[in-house]
C-alpha cells in the first residue's frame, strides 16, 4: 500500500518539483528504527523515498542512499559489524567509490556501518559513561562543501535530537591529524560531549565528500513543531531538513 503523504509532506514536494524526480534509497537491515523517518524527511525535503532492503541486490537507480539509525542485528558482535556484510552494502560501497561517487549518508547505526564498511575511517565504540543517551544536542557545521551540507555554512549551529549507546568515534592520532588537515571533520559537538569523541567529532566525511556519517539524528528535526528548540529558545524544529535538501540540490547540479 503506498504510504499517504502528511499535510507538511504534500506542501513541501509541491514547492520543489524540480526535486521531486530525485531517487533516494533508504536502506532497511533487521533492527533498523529509523527507515520510515528518514523515508519521510526526504518527502518533507521534495524527494522521492525508495526502500531498500538489506538482502536486495541491486541499488535500483537510486541517485542516493541514507543508511538510517537503529540497532542493526542487535548489534551483535559490535555496532555495525553485520550489517557491513549484507548483500545490499556491497553495492553501495562499489557505488560510493565509483567514479560516480553515489552520495551515502549514514546517521547513527548508520555511522557505524559506515566506519565497519571501511567507507569511514575510525570506528565507534561505547559511550564514555557507558549509559543509553538521548537528548537535543548542538552541532557545529565544520564543512558546508559534502553532498550533504551543501545548504549550510561553514560554523552554523543547529540543533538536532542524539539518541545512542554506542556513540563514541574514535581513531587513532594520524587519522584524527589527516581528518583535521583535509577538511573531513564535518560535524561538532558544541557545549557538550555526549559520548567522549575524540575531538568532540560528531561527523566526518570521506576525501570526496560524498560519504558522510553522524551520530545525531537529523531526520527527527524536519517539521516545524515537532523538532528540538534551541537553548536559546529560538526555533530548530527543522535544522535537520538542510541534509536532505542538500543532497537534492546537488542531484539536480545545484552544487556551491
């Protein structure tokens, strides 16, 4: 059965036809929570939303992929650690690497299956205070130039919910230095830690910016209303949305 659009969904597809035609697979593993959010940020975005199951063999004619939060196989083993495997992953890691440089996000189970793929350098291990976390958490826009940033700039703030166990990135001095020096820090932390990142890190992206993962969840932050608030009180029910129609104006060569 198809999935209705809300009233906020219908809105925002009819004020950005030229997105509409845009293809971006969401990516289903067992255990994944956050397909059908992710699947209605990109509608909310102007988007078309096509499931991708993680057994499936082929991408679909997808133009992108999200790679959404959850607890892949339960995370047995370490977060990420099966789920690299499936059939479906090995088409997006050929994709991600081919000369079409298939734009991938991944956001919080996502992250993690990114940094087991090897798409993502480093890795995620448990938070520092080893508890569950969820909160509205501020974030740095460090490089407005990937395929998802395109519609930030270079140190805005948003506000986005965070909600994990396993959140702590960590990687080793040289490839936290080249991180730094190549620009691939995309994301920080502001004000607060969460889980112990080195370097307050909260998201990266590979050298060609087409693959970039996060822990917080920016897919619960698209619709005015029901997103976080700033601490300042202003509104950021919506700061997340920017992911989505950034890949989307890309697709469609809207490229800074």
């Amino acid at each position: 059965m198809t999935e209705l659009p809300l009233i906020g969904e219908a809105i925002a597809v009819a004020a950005l036809p030229r997105l509409a035609g845009a293809r971006i697979g969401v990516v289903t593993f067992p255990g994944t929570l956050d397909d059908r959010d992710a699947a209605r940020a990109v509608r909310m975005a102007g988007g078309t939303a096509v499931p991708l199951w993680h057994a499936d063999t082929s991408l679909g004619n997808v133009d992108a992929v999200v790679i959404p939060g959850g607890f892949s196989y339960g995370d047995y083993l370490r977060a990420g650690a099966i789920a690299r495997f499936a059939p479906l992953m090995s088409k997006i890691i050929d994709a991600a690497n081919s000369d079409a440089k298939l734009p991938v996000l991944g956001i919080c189970n996502g992250f993690q299956i990114l940094t087991e793929s090897h798409l993502l350098p480093g890795s995620m291990i448990k938070n520092d205070h080893l508890k569950f976390l969820c909160r509205d958490q501020v974030l740095r826009v460090e490089n407005s130039n990937t395929a998802w940033t395109l519609d930030y700039t270079d140190g805005q703030e948003i506000t986005v919910p965070l909600k994990n166990q396993d959140g702590q990135y960590i990687a080793d001095e040289a490839t936290l230095d080249a991180l730094e020096a190549e620009g691939r820090v995309v994301f920080r932390y502001v004000g607060f830690n969460p889980n112990g990142s080195r370097r307050d890190i909260a998201g990266i992206s590979n050298a060609a910016g087409n693959v970039v993962g996060l822990m917080p969840h920016p897919e619960h932050a698209v619709e005015t209303g029901f997103g976080p608030e700033a601490a300042d009180g202003n509104g950021s029910e919506t700061d997340g949305l920017g992911f989505f129609t950034s890949v989307l104006t890309k697709i469609v060569g809207g490229d800074k």
